[in-house]
C-alpha cells in the first residue's frame, strides 16, 4: 500500500487547540468555550469530514461533510464503529475483533496521521486521510477520539502516477530497449551485489561473455528486421537457460552476458554453456527463411578474477577473444596465464605507440629475385621493431583485431613512406628500375584520401608509380568485403601502382579475386612453398597457379623460398620470381649498396 505524508488539514487548528476537560462540578461550558456557535458553523460548513468516537471507538457525532465522503448519514452510522461498514473487502476484520476494539491512546496521540484505503457506502473506493486528536477526560472511559477525514484519492492517484512514471523511467534506464533484458548499468548493479555477498562466502559467481558468430551476415543477407528477431530470439534463450539462477544482460551489438549468482563449481557454468552452445545452434524462423547462427563464450570463475566489476568483464572479453581467436562455436576459459599473457601484449602495445611516436621504426629489405634474368629486381619493404626486451620483432604480426586498425595503419604508413625513400636513393645510385613492394591492409585502404597521399610520396621522392607494388593478402582483402575497397584500389591502378595479390593458394580467397581487380602479380602463399615436395597434390596447385597467371598474363612471384629444394622444384616449373633465405635474408637499407655490387649466389645446393 501507498503510503503518504499529507498536511493535516484545514480544521487541525481547532482540534489541537482543544483541552475538553469534563467536570461534573462546574457548570461553565466544557467543550467550545464561548465561540461555539462560530465553531459549529465552521464544522458544518468544512470540507473535511469530522467524527467524534468514544475510547471504543463508536461514533457519536458526525458532520456533513463526513456524509458526503462516505455516503452514510448520521442516522446510519450513530453508535456503530467505522470497522464495521468503511473497510474494503481485503481488509476486513473479524466482528469478534472489533467488538474487542479499544483505541490504544499511546499509539493514538494529537495530530497523528494515516492514510488508509475506504470503501463508500456504493461500494466505490478512495483514499482516506485520518488526522487524530484526543479530547481527554478525567476517566480514561469518557476520553473521546475527534478524526478528522479527508478524500485524498486524487492527490494519492497522482503519486501513484508519478512513482509509476519514475518506474518506468529507472526499468527504461536499466534495460535494452530491443531485447528487455539487463542493460551494461544494470549488470553493474547486480554485479556489485553478488560480488560483495561473494566476498562474504555467499555466492560463487560464474560470468559467461557470449557473441553471436557472424551476426553480420544475417543483417547483410536479410536486413536488419532479421537482425533484431535473431537478437530477441537469443534473448528469450538466454533468459530461460538462466531463469531464476541469476540474470541476462545485453552488452549492446551482438553481445550478451549471463552471471550465474551460485554457481558452485566450473562444471556447472561450463554445462550452461554447453547448453548455450547447442541451443544457439538451432536454426531460427523467420518469416519464410531458416537463419542459422553460431556463438563463442567467454567463461569466468569469479575465484579467478580481481572480485571486481570492471575486472571480470574484462577477464571475460579475453577468454572470449580466444575462443573467436581459436575457431569461434566454443566456449574458452579465462586463466592467469591469459591475464598475465594479454598484460604483457598491453605492455608491448604501449611500448609500441612510443615507438611509433618517437618515430623508433626502422625497416628492412626483402631481395626479390629474377630467375630467367639471374638478377634481384626489387624488395619488400617490412617494419621491425627493436623490442627492449624481444630484439628485433615485426610489429604487424599481431595486429589483426579490429581495435589495432590505427596501429596497423600507421606502421603501413612509415612502410611505405620509408621504402620509397629508400627505392628513391636505390635507383639513384643504381641507375637501375627496381621496384618496391609493401603489404597494405583493409586498415589503409579506408583511410580517407589514401591513394591520393600515396602518389603524393612517389611525387616528392621522384619514384614512378609503377615502381611500387602493392601487396593485398587474400587473408585480409576477402571477396565478401572488396566492395568498400573496390574503388580505391581502382584508383590506385589508375594512378600506375602495380597491384599485387599476396598470400595467394593460401586457402582463404579464391582466383575469383582477380575477377573482382586487376591485379598485376600473384605471390603465391609461403606455406603453399613451404609444402612443396610433401607431395604431388602441392607440386599440381604451385603449378596451376604458375600456369593460371601465365594465362591471364599476371607476373608470378613464389614467396618463402627457404630451401634449395624448393628453389630447384620452381625452376622446373618455370616460376619466373622468387623470395626467401635462398636469395638473401633481411637487409637494412644501408647495406643495400654493397649487396648490389656483389653477385648473388644462390643456395641451390
């Protein structure tokens, strides 16, 4: 029940100020004084109901206005207490209960209030405001209680209004508008609660981050309507896998998290994640389609975090990152191995963007080499990092998340920019068209006003466009995304850069790539190399694809070409272009020069 705290009324005034003192022995008049006729006239004209009770709480009096409020007349009510005819059905009390009714005069005191739920004598009800004040007299039997009543339904309504609009507001400010389930403010409210009862051997949480595998695809494929049923669908899952053992939470996008509140041991979160796993596998209906989707979990015993908020969703999104990381439709635990691990990777990364600031890349040369001419023709240009601690590391190795989109293109840039510097001062001292080659990644590719920067650093290091190979792996630059790159690199093409497609045979694009662009070299994948003499399955793929560009009348370049083995094997299949160990390791540009003078030997044998 709603209770509230109104002011005590219009007539409060002249009941408080009443000390009735009954006496026998006086014959002055006891009850008004000598303002009584202004008194009556007041209480019968007043808009609050006024009763006067005994101690037992029978009416004795009434005025107008309590009619009005209630519907019974004097004449109805005179001698009865109110118990017997005003409560509603669900509070009635027993007749047995009020024939024993007795004010109790130390909880019923002058100007005490309660607010209480009535019911007219038509049966409608309404808020009843009850301010008390008590006429004592010299015999506790001859103490009468003055009430006075007040309809207070509009004013309680009008609360109730404002406390449901407030509810409202906190449910609408706690929840996701798609899904109904706990948003990111809310999880962090209940988080803080389960953990403290944790740390008071209460609870034993278990904390499982889930995302949806290749969510994109079905926005992609059938619009955003099956997006959003898709996400309620898992919603609905969600919440009855977890039902009343703890609560659901959408992180936004495609991602959810479930917080077991008493999970006893690891097997029972890595059973409702299983549970998730296969649940989520089912195919989903929409409108005449059968959506099929996937998910990888991030599982968490709270024993093995911090015990804190922000440090249990953070040990989630790294055991959901190795999940993803390791296949995706799994689940993955997080360690203090994995802590310590992603710790250290942070730590690199600082050291990183120092470096990148304080400019502290350098880069090293890729000799490329030409078997029918038996000369180097150019090189590849790749960062290296001098590590503190690490030596000599490639900074792009492990940049492949989303988040790493700057770095990666910052350090394509000083790519680049210092290998056409350095092809600039190679072909000045050589007099000789040596080309360069770098890998550009998606990253660089969206980068507004790319290709237009690129050809300004041919311009100001005097290097023809043509000189400059750009390596797109396959791996990166898929056909289900060229489209957002598509004009770019037809603009590159259009400026005169050579366009090369790395990595290929390596089993995540397909020829129909060069459908899509127009390449002008493929660099076949050194892992493809590398299994070269396992067997004749990987002698027949090198040379198809030796025999495909032959055809399309693209240059062929076989790359990781450690082994003299394999260097034989591409001259029998006439592969015209070779990087690796055999032709020479990683050269820093000023050892350029002297490695031009001399013959290169290669290591066949």
């Amino acid at each position: 029940m709603l209770l509230v705290t109104l002011f005590a009324g219009s007539l409060g005034f002249f009941i408080r100020g009443i000390t009735l003192k009954r006496s026998a022995s006086t014959g002055r008049e006891a009850v008004f004084g000598n303002d009584t006729a202004i008194l009556k006239l007041v209480v019968k004209h007043a808009h609050d109901g006024l009763i006067l009770q005994d101690i037992t709480g029978r009416i004795e009096w009434i005025n107008p206005a309590y009619t009005r409020i209630t519907g019974y007349t004097a004449a109805e009510i005179i001698g009865r207490r109110p118990q017997e005819f005003i409560l509603t059905p669900e509070n009635q009390i027993p007749a047995e209960e009020i024939a024993k009714f007795k004010f109790d005069l130390s909880q019923v005191s002058n100007g005490s209030e309660e607010v209480i739920r009535n019911q007219r004598k038509n049966g409608e009800y309404f808020w009843n405001q009850l301010t008390f004040a008590v006429v004592e007299a010299e015999q506790e039997r001859d103490t009468k209680v003055i009430i006075i009543c007040r309809d207070v339904t509009s004013q309680v309504e009008h609360l109730k209004q404002i406390e449901d609009a407030q509810n409202r507001l906190k449910y609408q400010a706690e929840h996701d508008d798609l899904t109904g389930l706990a948003n990111r403010s809310k999880l962090a409210e209940h988080l803080e609660g389960v953990l403290e009862a944790a740390q008071r051997g209460q609870a034993s949480i278990g904390f499982l981050h889930i995302d949806l595998d290749h969510f994109k695809d079905v926005n992609d494929t059938f619009g955003h309507g099956a997006g959003d049923a898709v996400l309620v669908h898992v919603a609905n899952l969600l919440d009855r896998i977890v039902d009343r053992k703890g609560i659901v939470a959408r992180m936004g996008g495609d991602e959810f998290v479930a917080v077991l509140d008493h999970a006893p041991d690891r097997q029972s979160i890595e059973a409702a994640a299983d549970t998730i796993l296969e649940q989520i596998r089912l195919p989903i209906s929409w409108e005449e389609h059968q959506l099929h989707i996937g998910c990888s979990i991030g599982l968490v015993s709270g024993a093995d975090t911090s015990g804190t908020v922000s440090g249990i969703i953070n040990s989630a999104d790294l055991a959901l990152y190795e999940a993803k990381a390791n296949g995706r439709d799994q689940h993955f635990w997080y360690s203090r191995t994995l802590g310590e691990k992603h710790r250290q990777n942070r730590l690199n990364l600082e050291l990183l963007d120092k470096a990148l600031d304080d400019e502290g890349l350098r880069i090293v040369l890729l000799p490329q080499y030409c078997l029918n001419r038996q000369t180097v023709v150019g090189f590849e240009a790749a960062v290296r990092w001098d590590h503190p601690s690490l030596g000599e590391v490639d900074p792009l190795a492990d940049l492949t998340a989303a988040d790493d989109v700057s770095r990666t293109a910052r350090l394509e840039d000083i790519a680049l920019r210092k290998g056409i510097e350095t092809l600039s001062t190679i072909q000045a001292s050589s007099n000789q068209p040596y080309h360069i080659s770098v890998n550009v990644s998606p990253a660089s590719l969206r980068l507004k006003g790319f290709a237009e920067r690129l050809h300004g650093l041919c311009h100001e290091a005097e290097v023809s466009a043509d000189t400059v190979y750009l390596e797109l792996n396959e791996r990166l630059v898929r056909a289900d995304e060229l489209g957002s790159m598509l004009k770019v690199i037809e603009d590159l093409s259009g400026m005169g850069f050579r366009i090369t497609l790395d990595g290929f045979g390596g089993g995540y694009g397909s020829a129909g790539q060069l459908r899509d662009f127009k390449a002008n070299l493929l660099k076949i994948s050194p892992d493809l190399i590398a299994r070269l003499n396992a067997g004749t399955m990987e002698q027949h793929l090198v040379q198809s694809i030796i025999q495909l560009a032959k055809k399309l009348d693209l240059k062929v370049m076989a790359e990781g070409v450690d082994k003299p083995e394999l260097l034989q094997a591409l001259q029998t299949f006439d592969c015209p272009l070779v990087q690796g160990a055999v032709i020479g390791g990683a050269l820093r540009p000023e050892m350029i020069e002297s490695f031009l003078r001399q013959p290169v030997l290669l290591k066949t044998g």
